[in-house]
C-alpha cells in the first residue's frame, strides 16, 4: 500500500517545500531524494528520531562554531558506495578509485573527531574506526588527499622504477640511433613489468578494502543518516518548527499551525496570515465557509503538517499531536485529466475508489476539497452527502469542504470559517467606496476555524455580493429566495 500518491504530493507542493532542506553531502542528498515515512507501529522509533533532533537542535542553538565544522566536512562526501561494492564483488578498482577511497577515509577520520567530542549528542553517528585501512592506503604516513602505488607496497616495484629511471636518464642523453631504438626496447619491456606488479599491488589494496567494506557502508549509512537529521533541524530551526508529539491515539491537534508558502506570500504583501487550529478524529469533519473563505489553504495546511510529521520532520504550528497514518490522499479540484479525457468529477470518481480499497485495509488522513464541484449543484449534494456519511463510519481521518446545504449530520464534526460573521458591514462598505475589489472584503475576512454545532453552511455569498456592489434589485430577489427556502 502506497503511503501518498503523486499528485497529492504535487497539490501540496511538498516537493517544493523539501528543497529548502539543505544536505550537504551525496548522502545526505541521496535520504532526502528517496524519502520514506515512518510506519504505523514504529512510534518508538519516530520519538527516538525526534529526541535526537531536539538534542541537535539545541547543540547547534549553542555552537554555531562547530556545527559549521560538522558541515564543511559534510561537503566533502561524495556517493562512492559503487567504488565499495565493486570492491566486495572482486572487481580490481584502479588508483583514481583507490584515491576516491583514501579521500573519503580521511573525512570520516576528521568527522568522526567532532562527533566523539560531541559523543552526548552525536552517540548514534560515531564512526566505526577506519584507521587501519587509512594507514594501508596511506604506507608512508603522509595524511594528505593523494594517493599512487606507493614503492613501499613492494620491493619489486622499487627495483622495477630504479631500473625505468636509469634508462630515462641515458635516453635524455643518448643521440646514437641504434642505442636509442635498444633503449625504448627496454624501457618498454620495463612498463609492462612495472604495469603487472601495480596490477599485483592493486589486486591486493582491493581484497584490503573488501575486509573493511561491511565497516565502511556502515559509516556511509551513519553519515547520510547525520546530514540529513541536521538538515532537518535546520529547516525546523529557520521557520520556527517545533517537535510534535506522537499520540497513539487515532486524533490530530493543531494548533496555529501554518502554511510557510502561503504564510510567507501574505508576508511579502503586508497581510495578515491567520494559522489554523483544528482538532480531527476518526470519522468525517466537515469545513463550510465562504469560497473565499481560505478552506483550501486550511486543508493544505493540515495535510502538510501531517505529511512532515509522518516524514519525520518537526511540523510548523504552536501544538502539534499527530499519530502515525498507513496512507494520505489530498484530493481537490485540480483533478482534471486532460490526457485520459476526463472531467474534474470523473476523475474525483476515479481517485474515489483508489481510496475506498485503502480505507478498508488501514487508517490514514483523507481529504477532499469541495468534493463535486464539478457536477451540478443538486447531484453534487447527494455525492458529497453519501461520501460524508460513507467515510464517517470508517476507521480513517476524513475531512471534507463543502458550500452545499444539508450534508453535515449530527454526528459529525463541522467547522466553520468565521468569514464575515463578526464584521462591520457598514465599516466595510466606507471602505470600498475607496477601494471597490475583491481584495479588500478578503483583507477584512476572518480565516479562523471556530466547531460549529450548526448543520447548514453559513450563507456568506449574497453577503460578499451586495458588497462588490449586486444591483439592489437582483439583491431583493435573491433575498426572496432565501426566505422562500426557509
């Protein structure tokens, strides 16, 4: 069972969201691109990750000094597990592999001094000791990032380089033609020697490297697992995340969390961002509210908050209480499938019994953002009413936005976007006499989720209407219509 599909992911924007973590090594890259989320019954284990984030977070709060040295030796990974597998498969690495090997051993050496000085923090990243290795790559004790076949590797291959340097140097000098053509003869016939005992030298350096193999993909492994828990510590640290707690209770509490996107979108036009709080159980919860009302920009912010928190990150809100899922589907509006030939409701209908396979063999997180909508209105009611009910008995956490009458029953949850319920309509009105647009009566919106004990949606459009300026006649009609209904 998938945990989360593409395109939720992609209607999240949660790629987006990850490439502000910053890895430094080819490791560390390699975990973020291949990310996995924690598994129900693995609570133990995300609690451990986050305790081991809350101690690097507070580490790095106090030592910038070192946790810049941690990272400038963090660049210097690149991904040479091939070069470590072809060594353990017998296959002769040759010195530009054995250099790469030697490099990267001289980094754990130098990483593995400030994690031990640091073990209270970084015990769980300890390299194992390399040294041995590092000193057969390295037989003259030189501890620089070079590396060639050594004469000390073999008397043999000293006495062959002697004899190579001798003919060298009566070739430079020689101008008979004969002596010269006898001593590249020579010389040659040295090479293939010299080429033969590297091979010998090689062969051996490799069957080295093999026994310490098993050591040093241990290490690789440790490394990608360090970077990529500072890295997310980082992340958490720069936009004011904060450690969730792990319930063991099927429940989800928010409280102010955000939305970084749209947070800092509001931000850079000197809006007001208003964070959400809700508190979802197993069963249906249904949003109604004005369309603009910001209920989209609500679900996109529950469901990215409970993405982080089963990927194993910090999540971004004041509170946070969140189990472990067995799978997430975001499912909204923009589900149009040009290719396949399918409208918005069709393909709602498709994603629909993806999902209905998924909730009968787990608990997850499903959304639906204006379910229907794409159908007309009379129709829509009864789906969006039927997938409520249906959903309300399962075991997942359902939520749902909806602007139809007469799909929240009693037993269900329902929150409400305040909207324009606690507004000066007259205040407002002054206002967009000055500034006559949309933008203004959603300036003056009220975004907050407040639990509702009322079944109907709030009727906020003929409100929005007579404010962008509906003609009092069409108004008065509409008017009519409400009362009728009632």
């Amino acid at each position: 069972m998938k945990f989360i599909d593409e395109n939720s992911l992609n209607r999240l924007n949660f790629k987006d969201l990850l490439a502000r973590v910053d890895v430094f090594s080819a490791y560390g890259k390699n975990k973020l691109n291949n990310l996995e989320n924690f598994l129900v019954g693995e609570e133990e284990k995300l609690e451990e990750e986050f305790e081991r984030m809350q101690k690097i977070y507070d580490f790095i709060s106090e030592n910038k000094k070192e946790e810049m040295e941690i990272e400038i030796v963090l660049h210097r990974f690149k991904d040479i597990k091939k070069l470590i597998e072809n060594a353990e498969a017998g296959i002769i690495l040759d010195t530009v592999d054995i250099f790469e090997i030697k490099a990267q051993l001289m980094a754990m050496v130098d990483l593995n001094s400030y994690l031990l000085k640091n073990k209270e923090v970084f015990s769980n990243f300890v390299l194992k000791d390399m040294n041995e290795l590092f000193k057969i790559l390295d037989p003259n004790d030189e501890k620089i990032a070079t590396f060639y076949i050594y004469e000390a590797y073999s008397v043999i291959l000293k006495e062959i380089r002697r004899q190579k340097k001798e003919v060298e140097n009566r070739l430079f000098n020689e101008t008979d033609y004969e002596i010269v053509k006898r001593l590249k003869d020579e010389r040659l016939s040295i090479l293939v020697d010299e080429e033969k005992e590297e091979f010998k030298i090689r062969r051996n350096l490799t069957k080295a490297i093999k026994s310490y193999a098993e050591d040093f993909l241990t290490n690789v492994e440790k490394i990608s697992n360090l970077d990529f828990i500072i890295a997310k510590v980082k992340f958490a640290k720069e936009y004011n995340g904060i450690r969730p707690e792990v319930s063991k209770k099927k429940e989800i509490i928010l409280e102010d969390a955000i939305n970084l996107e749209v947070k800092e979108l509001l931000e850079a036009k000197n809006k007001k961002y208003t964070p959400i709080s809700i508190n979802l159980n197993v069963g249906t919860t249904m949003i109604t509210g004005a369309n603009m009302g910001g209920k989209s920009v609500a679900l996109k912010t529950i469901a990215e908050n409970v993405l982080l928190f089963q990927m194993g990150f910090f999540v971004f809100a004041k509170y946070a209480s969140i189990p472990l899922l067995d799978f997430i589907f975001f499912v909204s509006d923009d589900m149009q499938d040009i290719s396949k030939g399918l409208s918005t409701f069709g393909a709602e209908i498709i994603k629909l019994k993806e999902i209905n396979s998924y909730v009968k063999n787990g608990t997850g997180l499903i959304v639906f953002d204006e379910f229907a909508r794409g159908t007309n209105p009379k129709e829509g009611q009864k789906f969006v009413k039927a997938l409520a009910k249906y959903l309300n008995d399962k075991s997942s956490i359902s939520i749902i936005t909806t602007h139809f009458d007469s799909v929240v029953e009693n037993n269900m949850k329902h929150y409400q976007v305040v909207g324009l319920k606690n507004l000066d309509f007259e205040k407002l009105k002054t206002k967009l006499q000055v500034n006559n647009s949309l933008e203004t009566i959603q300036d003056n919106m009220d975004f907050t989720l407040e639990e509702s004990m009322d079944t109907e949606v709030p009727k906020d459009a003929l409100n929005i209407a007579k404010l962008i300026g509906l003609d009092d006649e069409i108004s008065e009609m509409i008017y009519k219509e409400y009362e009728m209904e009632e």
